[in-house]
C-alpha cells in the first residue's frame, strides 16, 4: 500500500481536496444562500458570456479541422513503430463512455421534449416551429463542436506524453513551452494541475448527478427497490467504486474488464435498437 501512496502527486491530490471542500462545505451549511449564488453565477455565464461560449466552441471546431489536415495531424501519439494498444472498438467504447456516458442516456430521451416545450429563441411551446428546433437543436450539445471542446485540453496532454515522455497525464506538462519547466514543477504547476482537478470533478460531479436519479428509477421499475436517497447514495457508491476501480487498475486492465465490454456493447446495441424499433413503428403505422 505504501509503494501505491508513494506514487500520488500529493500537492495536487491533497490540493484538489482541500478545494473541493472549501467549496462544498459552505453549501451544504448554507444551502439557501449556495443555491442563490450558483443561480446568480448561472445567469451570469449563460446569459452575459453565453456568445464566447459559442464563439469558443466554433473556434474550436475549426482549430481542429486544421490540425487535422496540417503538418501536425501526422505526428504520431506513441513511438514511431509501436501498434495501437487496443482495438478500434475498444477505443470507440471509451470514446463514448468516457465523452456522453450516462448524459446521452438521460438527455437523449427527453431533450427533444424540452426544447418543444420551451424552445429557443423566444418561440410559442408546442408550434410547429418548436417541433423543428426540437428535432435538431440537441446536435449543437452531441455534435463534433462538443467533441473539438474536449480535444483542446486532449491533444497536448497526449502529446507530451506519448512523444515528449512526461511522467504523468496531467495539464501543466503540456503547457511546458508556455510556462517553462522551471514553473511547470513548481507552484505554478501544481495551482494548474489542482484548478484542472477540480473542474473534472464538477464533470464528474454532473454525470453522476444525473446517472443517479435515473439508475435508482430503473432499479425501481425492474426489481421493486424504494426510490429515495438511500438508493440513490447506493447509485452513487457502485459508479465511483467502478471509476476508482478503472483508475488503479489502468487502462489496459479496465478496457477489458467485463464492465468496460458490455458498456461497450450497449454503445452499440442501443443506437441500433433505437433505429430497428423506430423502423419497425414506422412501417406498422404506414
């Protein structure tokens, strides 16, 4: 146990946690005046820097259509001969458990209601108008400026990785020729890599969030179990204990894993479904 604590970035760990409860710790005590605040700071992020936001995304985008078919979309993550450590259905699993997970699964099948219901740009609910936004305003969410978003942080860290040989994943590596080494390992670094920790819990945070609620229901519906928080808490402790599994184990451990497998086989099996079902609905209606 000794060798694996050795191994933690501990300034960074330790770091991350000391954030994570600076925060949750006062919201939990005042809850009325935490749901105020990120009520406030909502509004204010999607409604004065909503535009940077888009405008971010698009850039994004194009950023990447350019490394794409530049110079640099040839370099090779890894050495120059070594084969791909797993299989393409292995990484189109991760790529879709790891990027939508349980948040396609729960928006998939009502966002379109949403939108109808309250569609954009100040359309009347339930018009004609707010069938077509319904029906296609979801691709802004799943569609590749999402994923040119995740790529942005992605890329540099792989990079610095699998061809500069850095010692661990993490962001401030990456922004070696930024920075300089010398505040790379140092304070500065660190301050970076906890900031960065501390936001993929607020991701993680969100899809757990929303996984919850809907695994409990499920279990309610298929084997009787009481929806409450107990079961939701219950929810809560399998996912992380799968997640932590899947960081101490590796990659190469926890991509073929049974649970990693049959993950990947519903990424498959329940677009597939969708469409046969919607078919089969459609030509009976017909």
């Amino acid at each position: 146990m000794d060798r694996y604590f050795k191994l933690i970035d501990k300034p960074t760990f330790f770091g991350a946690i000391a954030l994570l409860l600076a925060v949750i710790i006062p919201l939990i005590v005042f809850p009325e005046q935490g749901a105020h605040l990120i009520a406030q700071a909502k509004l204010i992020m999607t409604d004065k820097f909503g535009f940077l936001y888009l405008a971010l995304g698009l850039a994004a985008l194009f950023f990447m259509v350019f490394i794409i078919f530049s110079d640099i979309g040839q370099i090779k993550l890894g050495d120059p001969d070594e084969a791909p450590e797993f299989k393409t259905s292995s990484w189109a699993a991760m790529l879709f458990c790891g990027g939508i997970g349980a948040s396609i699964l729960y928006w998939g099948c009502i966002e379109w209601a949403y939108y109808y219901q309250s569609p954009p740009f100040q359309l009347e609910p339930g018009s004609e108008e707010a069938i077509r936004w319904a029906a296609t305003y979801g691709i802004f969410h799943w569609g590749p400026i999402a994923w040119a978003i995740y790529l942005i942080p992605a890329l540099p860290i792989a990079y610095f990785f699998y061809v500069r040989k850095q010692p661990a994943l993490k962001v401030s590596s990456a922004l070696i020729p930024v920075i300089g080494e010398k505040h790379t390992f140092g304070a500065v670094g660190k301050l970076i890599d906890v900031l960065f920790i501390f936001g993929l819990l607020g991701g993680a945070a969100t899809t757990l969030g929303l996984a919850a609620p809907l695994i409990s229901e499920g279990l309610s519906v298929l084997f009787g179990l009481p929806q409450n928080t107990y079961t939701q808490i219950a929810v809560l402790a399998v996912c992380t204990a799968i997640f932590a599994y899947s960081s101490f184990a590796g990659m190469e451990k926890a991509s073929r894993s049974s649970v990693t497998s049959t993950s990947g086989a519903r990424c498959y099996y329940l677009p597939l479904s969708c469409c046969l079902v919607q078919q089969s609905s459609f030509w009976r209606q017909a």
